[in-house]
C-alpha cells in the first residue's frame, strides 16, 4: 500500500518535473519537487507556523498564569487550557504536519534509491502517462544520458563519506542544511530573554525543588534548537546528497514562508495574543463621570 499510493505518486512527480525541466538536471528537480510539496502542504504549514507566532506571543501571559496560579498545578493548567481556547491555540496542531511530510520523506528516499541503483526504473516504475514522455522515451534509447547531478557540480548520488574518501561537495551540502534547519527552528522559537538553562533546571530538581513543566519542556525545545541541525549533519553523510537537497530546501523555504508570509500577520497575531490587556487598559482609562454641581452649589454662587 505504501509502495502503491505514496512511493510511486512521489517517484512519478520527481520523474514528470525532471523530465520537463530546462536541461533535465536532477538537481533542479529535486528543488522545484520540494517547493511543490510546500505549496500543496501550505495550508496545513500556515497553520502550523500560525500557532508557532501565537504561542510565542503569548509567552508574556503564561508567565503571569503562573505567578498567579503560585505553584497550583491543577489551577495553572486550567487557566493555561483557558487561555489557549481563549485564542484558538492548539499546541499539539503541528504533529499533522509532521506526520505528513514523513512518509513523503520517506518515499522520497525509496525513489531516488530507485533513481541511482536503477536509472531504468524511469521506464519501469512509471505511469504510462510519464513513460511517453520524450525525454524519458530518449532515455529508454541510452540510459547513459541520465545524470544524478546539481548542474555537473555536485553528484547527487555519491555520499559524503564512501569507499574510505571524503566526497567534499556532499560535506558542504550537508552543512549548508544544517544552518538553514537551525535558522528555521530559530525563528519558531518562543522569546527566551529570561529562559534558564536546562542543565539549571536539573539541579534544582535534584536538590529537591518542584520543576516546572512548561519551562523544562521550552528549554528542551531550545536545546533542540542545537541538535537537530548536528543530527542533520550526521544523516547527510550517510545518505545520498539528493536527500540533503531536499533537507536544505525544504529548511529554506521554510524560512521564507516564515520570515515573510506570516510576516503579514504579525500584527493580527499580537493584537489577538493582547487583546485581554487591551481590554483592562481600555477599562481603565475610560473618562470618569464629572458629577453636575449640586442645586445648593448653584445658589451659592
């Protein structure tokens, strides 16, 4: 089922953009397959990075809930769900998302595996509708015409460390994902301007002093932060350089659909984290009543 409505649909998009791309460079391919996936997966990433933004502006206010909830954890979480419900918050919404894009990733890998151990699975694991097409018809003729490369600059088939080398283009790639995931994962990040290291955190839970969830589960975001990018790494050089074109333009995209789309919505966004301020403010700073002077008052004057 797997190899039937994942992998294949997956193999036969990369195959249909690299048969119709200038110069049927795999490479590009590989980039112009990736943001085709983003955008066909945007409504569920917008609204992943919309919660990311409203969470991280409603930082602030859980910070007060729990001063307030003075070391109540029944109260604290349900003023915390109230506060989330308030704002239409769902922390667990981006685990769809995730979800998602795994076994893309997945099938993803299956087919380039395909695409370097058997260039001739173009003919054989492809829909008819794809297998017409005439560069692929051309390659059917000489199979030898098939590149697996970047623009002739790296060889997306030749991983990083193999055969006891170093293959330094693959090295490079690898590291280009790493900063572009950390970049991104940055920008999700909650403000952390008062945050405590983790490492703090377990001494006082050691010395016997109660731990505060949310924070412990921030700081370990936080330290994700790091070692997701050195786990990138790690996976790049074990795995084709194809697959870490698709980490580092996914990572990229991801940047910019953060960075500039929701931009946009930064405004709405704190106006909505806000709002119960706003409201107190308002409140208070209505005119108060002058009172009419008194009938006695009158005749005085």
């Amino acid at each position: 089922m797997f190899e039937s409505f994942i992998e294949r649909p997956v193999f036969n998009l990369l195959e249909l953009i690299y048969a119709l791309v200038p110069g049927h460079d795999l490479g590009l391919a590989i980039i112009l397959f990736t943001i085709v996936i983003r955008i066909l997966l945007w409504p569920l990433v917008k609204k992943q990075l919309h919660q990311s933004a409203a969470m991280r502006k409603l930082q602030p206010q859980l910070r007060k809930l729990k001063k307030s909830a003075n070391g109540d954890r029944q109260k604290e979480a349900r003023l915390q769900m109230e506060l989330y419900k308030e704002h239409g918050v769902k922390p667990f919404a981006t685990v769809g998302t995730l979800i998602i894009q795994l076994p893309i990733f997945l099938a993803l890998y299956y087919a380039i595996r395909k695409l370097i151990n058997d260039p001739n699975s173009l003919q054989t694991f492809s829909f008819e509708s794809v297998r017409n097409l005439p560069w692929i018809q051309e390659l059917s003729k000489d199979i030898s015409k098939f590149e697996h490369t970047l623009y002739g600059a790296v060889d997306l088939s030749h991983r990083a460390i193999q055969d006891g080398g170093v293959y330094l283009p693959a090295i490079i790639l690898g590291l280009i994902a790493a900063a572009a995931q950390f970049y991104q994962s940055k920008l999700m990040m909650p403000d952390a301007k008062d945050a405590r290291k983790l490492s703090v955190i377990f001494k006082e839970a050691a010395a016997g002093k109660q731990t505060d969830q949310a924070e412990m589960g921030a700081s370990i975001s936080r330290n994700m932060m790091y070692f997701m990018p050195f786990a990138t790494f790690l996976f790049s050089v074990t795995v084709p350089p194809a697959l870490t074109l698709y980490i580092l333009t996914s990572s990229a995209v991801g940047y910019f659909q953060h960075r500039f789309v929701l931009k946009k919505d930064e405004e709405e966004l704190h106006e909505i984290a806000s709002e119960p301020e706003a409201k107190t403010i308002n409140a208070s700073a209505k005119p108060k009543k002058t009172k009419k002077p008194s009938a006695k008052k009158k005749r005085r004057k």
